[in-house]
C-alpha cells in the first residue's frame, strides 16, 4: 500500500473537493462504463421517446414508424459534426497527427479533446436535412417528406436534454474548467469546486499554484509511483484514483494544494440544457410557423454560453478572435443564425406547424 504518511495543514477551506469517479463501473483500471458514454446514451434514448411523443400527438411531420430512421441520422450527424468541429475549429493539428499505433488517426483520439458543442448543431442540422427529403417505402413512393427548417424546429425539442447529460458528463470528469475564485489554500465560497484534475489537464501557465505548493503535490504523487515509473503524473493519477475510491486521509492533503473553481459545467447545463429545453418547449406548446422553435433555441443557447465564456477556461491550444474566446465568436453565430431564422419564420407564409399540447384527436 502507498504511503500517504505526508502531511499538510488541514482547514475548513470551503468549497467542495471533486473526487467523482468517471467510471459507472469499472470492469479494468482503464476499461468499464464512463458516465460520458453513458450521457450520449441518455441523450439519444430521451431523444427517441421524444420523437415517439411528437409524432403521435402530429407535432412532427416525421412518419411513426420512421423515428428510429430519423434517430440514425441525428446521431451520425452530432458525433461526426461534433468531433470534426472540434478538430477543425479548436485543435487542427490532429488532422496531421498519424501514428502506428491506435486510434492511428488523431481525429480518432478522443481523449485528446473531445466534442464541440456547436459542431453538434452543424451536424444535427444536416442530418435534419437528410430527413427533411422523407423516406422511401417498401412500394417506392417518397413518406415523410417537408421543410428542412421543420425538421430543424423538431430537433430543437429534443436536442436540449442531451446536452443537459453531456454537461453533467463533463463535470463528473472535472473537464472544462472554470476560472478560479480562491487560490489553493485560501478560503473559498460553498458553492466552488475543487478540481484536482486541474494538475495534469491544465497548462503551467493556467495553473495558480505556487512553486512550493507544487512541489509538495510532485512529493505526494512520487509516493504513488511504482518502481519502475519516471514521470510523476503517474503517480498523481494513481493518488487521484485512490481518492475516488474513497482515501479521506489522502484527500484531506491534496484539498489545501487545489484552486477553487467556477462549476461552469454545472451551470451550463443549467443554462445550456435545462433553461433551452424549457423555452422551446413551452413555444411549441401551440402550432409555429417553422423556424420559431429552432430560432428560439439558437437566442436561448447563446445567450446562455457567451456570457459563460467569461468565467470558463478555454481550452487548451485554443486561441482567441481578438477580445472573444472562440466559443463566444461561434455561439454569436448561433445568436445571429436564430435570429435570422426567426425574421424568416415571421415573413413566411407557411401555415403554422406542430403543437404538442393539443390532445391527439385534434
């Protein structure tokens, strides 16, 4: 067993210390269910029942029995817009990033940098495309076919929830982190977060943590190594593991040599999950005209993430447009491509669409 011997002055810091496991269950030290998977599970299945709700109270003009079609093709489009997005707008390097060993591809390598949220919006608007151009029957004849911009209003309604899970997801691995709000050591308010993943997942100049506190975090992880280990991040990780499985005592150390932090995942899935998924649902309580819905997530959505960028890291190696972080800039896209589309909408002279709350006979 480790010794974990070392000792540090322990106080009531405040703040809450993050020792979540990213694992559901655990079949290896490095394989088992991740809550990250799972959340695209959650995401895709409440999608589904979703569809199944529209399409039986004639709120969407996808065919009953083509929801698990339509399903296929939004899923394809959130993973491979989302993962492409990511690599293209965030970390381009990948691209040329070839290896002999797997995944052999760094497009492929999702634990380096993972998702983009806007790239999913891209993808899923696509794939809302595709489905827009109906499906073909077993006698040849094109069901399901109607306006793209329809289509996009259902996705709106179901695409919300999923990112609720995602962001859940995120802050139980302490990824994307947010500024901090008391240094380690220093007493912070009850609603912060003590990330010790900060160490290994942020850059030396994103870390607050002076010269001594980190070397007294390089000490306790050297306690943790193996023989035959070199680089101490090793033993760090093994150390965070240990307090996952519930190591108090080694907790207790590590806490004083943590920043505290925003919960920004937490909020955002507030923000970016719940509070969406309230507002379009309530407008498509009664018939729109198409483009209302998709329109109302795209404002609601932005004007949720911009202000988030503020107290959210950005990731690592990702740049900035001038004043704005690269996620404000593509979520003042999406303000813009709402708006736009709610322009649209209101000078259209399509008939109104959808309506979940009327009761199935209407």
């Amino acid at each position: 067993m480790p010794n974990t011997t070392f000792q540090l002055a322990s106080t009531n810091l405040g703040g809450w210390f993050h020792d979540l496991s990213p694992f559901l269950v655990k079949f290896t030290p490095t394989f088992g269910i991740r809550y990250y998977g799972l959340s695209y599970a959650l995401g895709f299945t409440f999608a589904f029942l979703f569809l199944r709700l529209l399409s039986k109270r004639n709120a969407t003009l996808i065919p009953y029995d083509r929801i698990g079609d339509a399903l296929m093709y939004l899923i394809v489009g959130t993973l491979i817009g989302g993962r492409l997005f990511y690599v293209i707008g965030y970390e381009p390097s990948l691209l040329i990033d070839f290896s002999s060993s797997a995944p052999w591809w760094g497009v492929f390598a999702i634990n380096r940098g993972g998702m983009a949220s806007h790239g999913g919006i891209i993808g899923v608007t696509l794939a809302c495309w595709r489905i827009s151009r109906g499906f073909k029957s077993q006698s040849g004849k094109i069901e399901g076919r109607c306006s793209p911009i329809h289509i996009l209003d259902t996705a709106a309604l179901i695409a919300p929830l999923g990112i609720f899970f995602g962001r859940m997801a995120n802050f139980i691995n302490g990824e994307l982190l947010g500024a901090v709000v008391a240094n380690p050591g220093e007493k912070a308010p009850s609603w912060a977060v003590r990330y010790p993943q900060e160490i290994t997942s942020l850059t030396d100049t994103q870390l607050v943590q002076t010269p001594e506190q980190m070397d007294q975090i390089t000490q306790l992880s050297m306690m943790h190594m193996l023989p035959n280990e070199q680089d101490w991040f090793l033993g760090y990780n093994r150390m965070l593991e240990l307090i996952q499985e519930g190591d108090q005592g080694l907790k207790a150390q590590l806490e004083p040599l943590i920043a505290a932090r925003y919960p920004t995942q937490l909020l955002q899935a507030g923000l970016d999950g719940l509070l969406v998924m309230l507002v379009v649902w309530i407008i498509a309580m009664k018939p729109r005209k198409p483009g209302i819905i998709a329109g109302a997530f795209g404002i609601t959505y932005a004007l949720g993430r911009i202000p988030m960028d503020f107290i959210r890291l950005p990731d690592a190696g990702v740049s900035q447009f001038g004043p704005l972080t690269r996620g404000q800039t593509y979520s003042a896209i999406t303000l813009i491509a709402g708006i736009a589309l709610i322009i649209y909408a209101l000078k259209s002279t399509t008939p109104k669409l959808g309506g979940w709350l009327r009761s199935d006979d209407e």
